[in-house]
C-alpha cells in the first residue's frame, strides 16, 4: 500500500510541477528563464528521492542533510500542489476581475486573490515554525468495564514518534520531558521512534527519556524507525543502562495493591506484516490481569482484542501530522494505511489509544494535528 502512494504522490507532484513551469514560462518567456526553471524542476526532483527512507541509506551524502533536503522538497511539493489547486478553481473569479471595469475594485479583487494563493505557504510556515513545537499535554480519562478497585485512577504517561534529529531539537524534546515530570505518572510508557535515521541522536533522547520519573517505572517498544536505523539492539542496552525496559516479546507484571497490570510488548509489526501481526502474543496474557499492550503500530488493534488485551497503546500515525477537514471528515495520509489514526478506538470491551506524538516525519510540518504529551487516566466504566 506504501507504495501504491508513493507512485500516486510521484505522479501527482509530477503534473503539477509540469503545470506551474508551463505558467511560469508564459509569464517570464526567455532562454534565461526557461534553464532556471528546468534547473530548479531538476533539484526539486533530486531533494524528492531523498524523502525515501531507502534512498537515504544509500545516498553518497550524510543521512541528516539527505532528510532535510527530502523534508523540503517534500514540503515545497505539498504547499504548491496547494497553491495550484487554489489557482485552478479561482480561475473564473480571476477572469470576472480582469472584466470589471472599476480599477480600485479590480485591484482590491487581485490583492485578495494573490493572498488566497498565498495561503497554503502561509499555512505550511505556521505549522513548520509554530505548530510543530507547541506542545501539550492531553488528559484522557478511559472508562474501563471491569477495572479492579485498586486500579481506579491509575495514570499512564504515553510519549511517542519523537523523532529527535534535524527538526527536533534537544533542548526542545526537554520541555516535553519538563512537562511530563509535572504530571506524576504511575506508569510510563514509550511507544517507538525515538529518533528518525541513521546519526540521529539517538543518546540524547535517551538522556532526556531516563529524566521521566514513575511510580512503576518507565517501558518503552520499538518503532520502524529504530528498524530502520539498525539500532534496535543498541536502544534496548542503552535505554536499560538508564532504567528504560523494552518489552520486544516480553511481558512485565506490576502490581497495584491487589491488582495486577500485566504489561506486554513486541517490536514494530509493518502493514506488509499483516497476516503475522502479534503473532505468539497471546502468550503474554495474564488471567485475571488488567493486560496492556505497547505497539508502535496501532493497525493491530482488533487483533490485540482478539487475544485478549484490555489496552493497546499505540503511535506511529502522528495524528496524520498533516491534517484537513473537509464536509466534517478529516483527510490525512495516515488514512491510507489504517482506520485508527488518533485517539480513543473500542472494540468489545477492549480499547486503544492511538497518540500523536512528539516529532514529525517527512515534512517538518504539523497542521491540524499538534505534538502531544498523553496522560490516560483509568476509572471504572
């Protein structure tokens, strides 16, 4: 599915590229103009190929400046697919302005639609330079049939799709963590993408996480971006150094006065994975136990359900980090992978919690999903 987008995205910035250098150079004709245009069409579709986490593995360049050329590249695509879109449905507005005879009319007419072209780069800019780090913190309360007593109230701090490198810094991700402590969580839990590539600094995110403080202490998963940067192995040591616990296939009881929560985890399973999702997870099950999941992706919540598990916790989407709403139904491209983008989902008497995270991917954008910091609180439905 990954790639069918890939080629729909490829085909899609390709025709509007091609349709804005046809009106460039009908505006701006000349030899001179016409190699500028080629040149910059050129580069935009080099920096693209970097917005492949393939490519960026085999680029000549350094992994960080081959993201930060894909992340712009890809945003310069998005923003003017946009403003494109924009220019084409306006276009009978433009040519009543061009008929009216009032000068002063005709001209207030032009400045407002030069400002309505204007507006996907103007949106783009606030979710680079605003959005993308103003984090909060998102109280959930999660009314669970069935809870044992001595779980009643129990808090649960979630972080996840940090994403530390170019675009999140780590004085940054330490106002997270600054919030995090305020809220006194019994448990904490991490779920994947502590980073987004390969010489990312994967060692001062981990010294930031081993600063959160929890009652039953802090645990964490592995998300495809710690797959794809082959430093899953080194995480779980580091990590453990500092008191962080990785659950790949593992199962940790806590107890809670008389009540169990039984905690288990797996490493990140891909939409390719799909048949095997969890697979030998049903083992982990405690009877009796308030069981709760860590996965990175949340794709595999009805089968959590099925074996059994009371709560998937779960990242991965980011919100959609780049979301619209359109006739009440919000667009995203997470919805291309899986039903379950943000928030609270239920099936039976299961449920899962699906965060926006902390960092970005791809384009170093959020609009209409902000970073969040989660805290779900527990009580009896």
């Amino acid at each position: 599915m990954s790639n069918y987008l890939d080629i729909v995205l490829i085909v899609v910035f390709t025709l509007v590229q091609w349709r804005i250098t046809r009106l460039v150079l009908a505006r701006i004709p000349g030899p001179g103009a016409r190699a500028g245009v080629y040149a910059f069409n050129i580069a935009v579709a080099l920096a693209y190929v970097f917005a492949q986490p393939w490519a960026v593995m085999q680029s000549p360049l350094p992994p960080q400046p081959s993201m930060v050329l894909g992340a712009f590249a890809l945003a310069y695509l998005m923003t003017a697919t946009g403003a494109l879109g924009l220019y084409t449905v306006t276009i009978p507005v433009r040519r009543m302005i061009h008929a009216d005879t009032n000068p002063a009319r005709r001209k207030v007419l032009h400045l407002g639609g030069n400002a309505l072209l204007a507006a996907p780069f103007a949106v783009m800019g606030y979710g680079a330079l605003i959005q993308r780090t103003d984090f909060h913190v998102r109280e959930v309360d999660l009314p669970v049939p069935g809870l044992p007593a001595d779980l009643d109230g129990l808090r649960i701090l979630q972080l996840s799709d940090i994403h530390l490198s170019a675009f999140l810094s780590e004085a940054e991700f330490a106002r997270v963590i600054d919030a995090s402590l305020e809220l006194r969580p019994h448990l904490a839990a991490i779920t994947g993408d502590l980073i987004s590539g390969p010489q990312d600094p994967l060692d001062a995110c981990i010294r930031q996480l081993a600063r959160l403080k929890a009652d039953a202490g802090l645990f964490a998963c592995m998300g495809n971006h710690e797959r794809f940067a082959k430093v899953e192995d080194y995480a779980e040591r580091a990590c453990a150094a500092r008191g962080i616990r990785f659950l790949r296939g593992h199962a940790q009881a806590l107890r809670f006065g008389n009540a169990t929560l039984n905690l288990a985890g797996c490493d990140y399973a891909s939409h390719w994975e799909r048949s095997h999702y969890l697979k030998g997870m049903d083992r982990l099950i405690e009877p009796g136990a308030f069981n709760v999941l860590l996965q990175h992706n949340p794709d595999v919540f009805p089968v959590a359900a099925r074996q059994g598990y009371n709560l998937l916790l779960a990242g991965h989407t980011h919100g959609g980090q780049v979301t619209l709403e359109i006739l009440d139904q919000q667009i995203n491209p997470a919805r291309v992978y899986t039903p379950f983008v943000y928030g609270l989902y239920r099936e039976g008497r299961a449920s899962a919690y699906v965060t926006r995270g902390i960092g970005t991917i791809g384009v170093p954008a959020r609009i209409g999903a902000p970073p969040e910091i989660t805290l779900l609180r527990l009580g009896k439905a």
